[in-house]
C-alpha cells in the first residue's frame, strides 16, 4: 500500500544498500537526506554515520538507485493524457511510484488542434499545484507534424504538416514547458520548426518519420538530437538507403528511446542496438497506457479501445499500441540480456534521461546536492521504496528512528 510521509525538515538515513550513485557503486553504504535533497553518501554502515533522530531506512540486501525518469508515457495507473483532467495525471504520479518512476514526460497523443491545447494546458495545471507521487517535469508533444506513412497506433486524421503558428501557440499553452517534441523532419516546413524549437530549448526527436537519409543529415544539422522508441515508426535501412534507423545507428550522438518490453523490439534487435550505439545514449521509457499498473485485459486510449493479449495492448486491427510496461520492469529486461551490466541498465532508467532534459546536475543521481529522488528495490527489481525531494511516496517496509 502506498503511503506518503512528509520529510520537510525531517533527516533521513538510508543504510545498509548497495548504492549506485550513477558515478561508482557502493556495496554497502549510508545515504543522508537533509530537506528534499541528498546530503552524504558514505561507505559503510555503522551508527556513528546515522544521523541522531534520523528516520533510519534499513535497506540490507536491497538496490538503492536515483529515481527512474520517463520521458514518454501517455498513461498509467487509470489516468491518461487524452481525459484532459488534472486529476488524471494525479493518478498517474500516484501510479508511477509504485514502479520506482519519480518524474515523467505526460505525453500527448496527435489531435485536433484545440484538443492538443487543453491536453498541453491540463498538464500545465496540474504542474502548479503542489506535486503527488512522480514529478511532473513538463511536456511531450508526441506530433502532430508526423508522417502518416509510420502513423503506428496513431490517428492518421489527427497528423498534419508543420505549422509554426500552431507550434507557438502550444508553447504558449504550456507556459513553457515543453521539453521534448517529436517531428517527421521530411515534411515540409519541418526544419524550420526543428530550429524554432531549438532556439526555444526544446529537445527535438525524430519519430513517425519515412526520412531518407540525406534529410535526417539535413533534420540533425538543423538540431535533431533525440529518437522516439526506437525501431517503431521509423524508416528502416536498405542496402543503398540508410534511411533514419541506419543515420541514428551510426550517429553516436543521437540519444535513443528504448522501449524494452521484450515485444515492441525483438531481443536481437536490442543486441543490434548495443553493438551499434554507446549506452550512455539510450534511454529506456514505457510509452505506456492508462492500463499499466492495473490489471484488465480492456480499456480505452485516444478513445479507441485497446485489448491487452500476453502483455502486449493492441488496437482491434492487431496494431501495438503504447505497452503495459513499467520502468523496473524495463531496467530487469535491460539485465536480463546479460549484454548490460546493472549499472548501466539504471542509469539507462535515470541518469540518461536526466541528461537528455539538461536536469543531469540535479537528477538521475545520488550525490550531494541532488533532489533526494530514490528508488530502493530487492533483487528482483520489486520497488521496496520511493521516494521524490525527500518524501517517501511508496514503501512497502517500515522504517524506525534511530
């Protein structure tokens, strides 16, 4: 069950776990938590390192890594992006926790322009008030200048062609606060809006997109630095056209997303992609429903229904659409391949992600001066614990003074 306990002035002390701080491992240490950040780390577990009268976190035998951040997830836990409704994305926050998730990307789907305005000024909404569970870091515009030849699970009446004016006036919704927008960079007007973007510090990702590859050179010289899940929606690589999966393999610059549910990607093609891309460039996300998190087989996304067969959600025509996934299930999927040690399968949940948004100096890791964002799991990647600034939002064991 998860509960909340308020840390606003409150020293807590985790000991005993094995700490991956995103820079070494320790295999037996103390992490201190002084008013929402992280105060020490220190190797070792004796009491001398307890603070007096800390809430002490006894986490033996466990992981203790930074909060995993998602940076494309539409739903969870029963809200989703499309209900435009505040209180949706709270269940989503809530939802999160329980999965080691301690700030996300609400991610909205292609619509109609009016609709994309409310679903951009919901979240905005739901930013200014005080957080629940998983932090809100801003947006992600999924579209809707993509190209309906790799629409994927999305509507192919809600893709248009690019629109500065519109590109504005979603960024005006927002306050802001987009972060991160995908683009199909072939279509026309594409390039100018990946430089508006650029200008605006707003991440841009090539996703949903026939490019070949003399426009993905032009679309990353104009400042495409990102991919959005990678493999799907994305021109594949012929013998004499590289296309956008041969320039990204190749460009090891370009951050991937990874959706490592073992069902969007065959497991030979994710071998494919560690040979080809350094890991420090991939980034796991979930791209997940309003189901994960819950069980049921049957449930809405967009308005359309999804049926969910063996772990995988498909729209009534057979077409994947978005997962069930949750992020420990992805970082124990990463593992799992045997080609990627725990470390980077947790940095690939946290510290990439973190760098991708330029938040790297103060998440996606446990040092000093960090936001006390934490993830304690046992070894089979169970979420003991989670908690964001310094309050623990979910734990399933129960902690004592000291």
């Amino acid at each position: 069950m998860a509960h909340s306990a308020k840390a606003s002035g409150q020293c807590i002390a985790i000991v005993n776990g094995e700490i991956y701080t995103s820079r070494v491992v320790i295999r037996r240490g103390v992490v201190v938590i002084r008013d929402g950040r992280i105060d020490t780390i220190e190797q070792g577990s004796g009491t001398s390192r307890r603070p007096k009268g800390a809430l002490v976190v006894d986490a033996r035998g466990m992981i203790v890594a930074p909060g995993f951040i998602d940076l494309h997830i539409h739903g969870a836990g029963g809200g989703d992006t499309s209900d435009c409704s505040v209180e949706s994305l709270r269940k989503m926050s809530s939802a999160l926790v329980r999965f080691g998730t301690t700030s996300y990307l609400p991610t909205v789907y292609p619509a109609g322009k009016s609709e994309m305005v409310r679903r951009v000024s919901t979240i905005r909404r739901a930013m200014e008030m005080a957080p629940q569970g998983a932090e809100i870091l801003g947006v992600n515009l999924e579209g809707p200048f993509l190209n309906p030849r790799e629409k994927g699970a999305l509507r192919e009446k809600s893709l248009r062609l690019p629109s500065m004016e519109e590109l504005c006036g979603l960024i005006d919704a927002s306050n802001d606060n987009i972060r991160l927008m995908s683009i199909a960079p072939e279509l026309p007007g594409a390039v100018e809006l990946i430089r508006e973007c650029r200008r605006r510090t707003i991440r841009v990702a090539v996703g949903h997109s026939d490019a070949s590859h003399e426009e993905m050179v032009i679309a990353i010289n104009a400042g495409i630095n990102h991919v959005t899940h990678v493999f799907n929606a994305l021109r594949g690589t012929r013998q004499r056209e590289p296309g956008v999966m041969g320039t990204v393999l190749t460009n090891h610059e370009i951050t991937v997303e990874l959706i490592a549910d073992m069902h969007h990607v065959h497991p030979v093609v994710i071998n494919l992609l560690l040979l080809a891309k350094p890991a420090d460039k991939i980034c796991l996300i979930t791209d997940a429903l309003r189901i994960a998190g819950l069980r049921g087989k049957r449930f809405t996304a967009d308005g359309r229904t999804v049926t969910v067969e063996d772990g995988v959600a498909k729209l009534s025509d057979g077409t994947i659409a978005g997962s069930v996934l949750t992020l420990n299930r992805a970082v124990r999927n990463m593992v799992a391949t045997e080609r990627v040690p725990l470390e980077n399968a947790l940095k690939m949940a946290g510290m990439i992600p973190a760098k991708v948004l330029g938040i790297d100096h103060r998440k996606g890791n446990i040092l000093p001066g960090s936001d006390a964002d934490i993830v304690v799991m046992d070894r089979n990647f169970d979420v003991q614990m989670t908690m964001v600034r310094g309050e623990i939002v979910h734990r399933k064991r129960k902690a004592k003074s000291g």
